[in-house]
C-alpha cells in the first residue's frame, strides 16, 4: 500500500525567520510536505526528510509584479504546489479556470499539485446533491485539459469550505465517500491514479479517522501544521498508518536546520541562501571550543612567518624536508571553507610582506 501523505499548509505564518525554523525542524519528517508562505521557502533547501511545496504559483513569467512562476518554483527546490486553496477562491476570486491554467503550468514546470475543491456551506445546505454537484463542477473545471500522462502528480485536497479553519470537520466517512467520488470524476476524464487527500479542521483527535479511511490518501492540514505541540503528535499518527518508525521518519537526529537564522542580506559560503554554513547545518558550533581539535595546515615558510609575525607568536620552524609540494594527498588535511577563512589573515600579511620588500 502506498503511504499516506500529509501537507502542511502553514497559510500566512509564521511571522519570523526563527519561528519558521523551529517548525521545518519539528515537520521535518517522511512523508510530510511542507507548505511555507514564499518567504520561508529558502529557509527548506535543507530539509532531509520531507518535501517542499509552495502555496500557489503563477501561469506566466516576465512582467507580472508580485507574481511567482512555475519555473522559478521548481529551481528552488519546489517540488508541490497548492493551487485554488478556498481562501484564494474567496478572497482573490479564483476561478476553477484560473485554477486550471495554474495547475497546468505547474505541471509543464515538472511540479505536482495539489487541488483543492469543496463544496460551501451554502451548497451543503442544499443537501447531498447540491454538495456533490458542486465538487463535480469544481474538479471538472480545475482538472481541464490536463493531458492523461501527468495524472501521478495530480493531487486533489477535498476541503468542504465550511470546515476550513472552524473547527468543525467533516466527518471521514463522508469524506472517504467523496473522494470516491472526486476519484471517479478524476478517471471519467482520463485521470487515472489521482491522490485524494481529506482537509478542514484536521487535528490530533480526528487525524486517525480520516487516516483510516481507504480512499483519503492524505491529510491537508492547516491550522495545526503550525502548532508546534500538535503537528508532532500528527505526525506520529501518519507514522503509525505508515508502519515508520520514529527513527526512520527522522532520518537525522540534528535536522538540517541552524537554529540561528541566517543574515537576511547574506549568502552562506555554501553559496545557498539560508543556510550559513556546513558546520551549521551539521548543528555543531561554528568554531571547535578545543583548539587542539582544529586542523592544522602546512603553509609555506614565509606564510608561517607573516602568520607568527602577525600574532607576536613564534611558530614551529619548517622542517627543512618538508616541501609544501610533496606532502602526499592522504596527509594533507582537508582544507574547509571555514580553514580557508583561517588562513586568511596570514595570506593577507604575506602579500603585504611582499609588496614591503
Ligand atoms: P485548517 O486549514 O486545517 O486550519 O482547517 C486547512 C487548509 O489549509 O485548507
């Protein structure tokens, strides 16, 4: 049986870098894909575990402010993104059209999406009928003119509008009866092997009901993803469906995640945003508290001179065999970005050293 999936859809939150960390720390596990606000998105190039996703994209590049493409996603590391969540239907007027050329162009993009639909409040008063007409109407709409060969990336989140961020969820055996349906819809287009996932108000007390339930594939979970004593428990309930150990769904014990968030302005010697160094993202100090514990370098007689010079410190004298040229590779100690920043200062008196003569 495939493993069930959970989204983490962290909405507009949190409002700090050091907020999020903790979080991608905590959601960092098998068979999660977190959905940061864009902000965050460069915080997660270091997740070990679980995947990246992206809370909505844009079907163009170019000229379009504020906007963020396909491609831009996918060369950060994207690899889901959510499109036509209920909030971006009611509050910026998505319609399953739009929804569609977004789900389209992050498919060409190389993304999986993940679609949300569900009936309102309005439609499920209407009864049973009215409530399905609606979600066939939607995933109709939202999954047009998506070519049969991309269905294994097609996600579809089932998230009854009345049950979003109210406390009041579905209850799973309705939910599994409609992701039947939406899987039924799915495959009367051509759409074979959709994933379904259940949302709206998920938490520790009903995760496992819905889990249960043979045709939801998944969770989406909002609200709770970002809380930090919730999410965890969660997550051990997917883990229990899963048969994974807790070991195994954190593959590392120190997470990929410096709990110092990096200079906004900075980039890492790594060269990747976000992530200061691979010291930091190992979780050790930045500087060894043993100096006896730190490499040691051979340098040439004159960099051990300027180095001593500078320090007012004499240093060991070369040994006059030792040829900087034939110390074999295997000796030679590994020279680390941060090696190389210690070097820096006697290089730096070297080269003035000479331009004084
Ligand atoms: P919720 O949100 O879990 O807070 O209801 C679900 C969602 O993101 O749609």
């Amino acid at each position: 049986m495939k493993p069930k999936i959970i989204v983490a859809n962290w909405k507009c939150n949190p409002e700090n870098t050091v907020e999020a960390v903790k979080l991608l720390k905590l959601s960092d596990r098998k068979d999660i894909i977190i959905i940061p606000p864009f902000v965050f998105i460069h915080l997660a190039g270091s997740l070990l575990n679980a995947s990246l996703g992206a809370q909505d994209v844009f079907w163009e590049s170019g000229a379009y402010t504020g906007e963020i493409s396909a491609t831009q996603l996918s060369k950060s590391g994207v690899k889901y993104v959510i499109v036509g969540h209920s909030e971006r239907r009611s509050n910026f007027g998505e319609t399953d059209e739009v929804v569609s050329l977004k789900a389209k162009a992050a498919l060409d993009a190389g993304l999986s999406v993940i679609i949300c639909v569900g009936e309102s409040a309005g439609d499920r008063e209407g009864g049973k009928v009215a409530a399905e007409r609606a979600i066939r109407r939607s995933v109709i709409g939202s999954l047009s003119g998506i070519a049969p060969k991309r269905s294994h990336k097609i996600i579809v989140a089932y998230e009854p509008v009345w049950a979003i961020g109210t406390g009041n969820a579905d209850n799973p055996d309705e939910a599994d009866e409609r992701a039947k349906l939406i899987k039924s819809i799915a495959e009367g287009m051509g759409l074979f092997g959709v994933a379904v996932l259940y949302g709206g108000s998920v938490s520790k007390d009903n995760a496992a009901g819905f889990l249960s339930r043979p045709e939801i594939d998944g969770l989406l979970v909002g609200g709770a993803s970002v809380d930090i004593d919730e999410f965890p428990k969660i997550i051990s309930i997917l883990n229990r469906f899963n048969g994974t150990s807790e070991a195994a769904s954190a593959k590392s014990k120190s997470s990929g995640f410096s709990s110092r968030p990096p200079a906004p302005s900075k980039l890492s010697k790594t060269g990747k945003p976000g992530v200061s160094s691979k010291a930091e993202l190992r979780g050790k100090k930045s500087r060894p508290a043993d100096k006896s514990a730190r490499p040691t370098f051979s340098r040439s007689k004159s960099q051990i001179e300027g180095v001593g010079a500078s320090r007012g410190k004499i240093r060991r004298p070369l040994k006059k065999t030792a040829k900087k040229s034939i110390i074999s590779l295997s000796r030679r100690p590994r020279i680390t970005e941060r090696s190389k920043l210690r070097q820096a200062p006697g290089l730096r008196l070297n080269k003035h050293s000479k331009r004084s003569k």
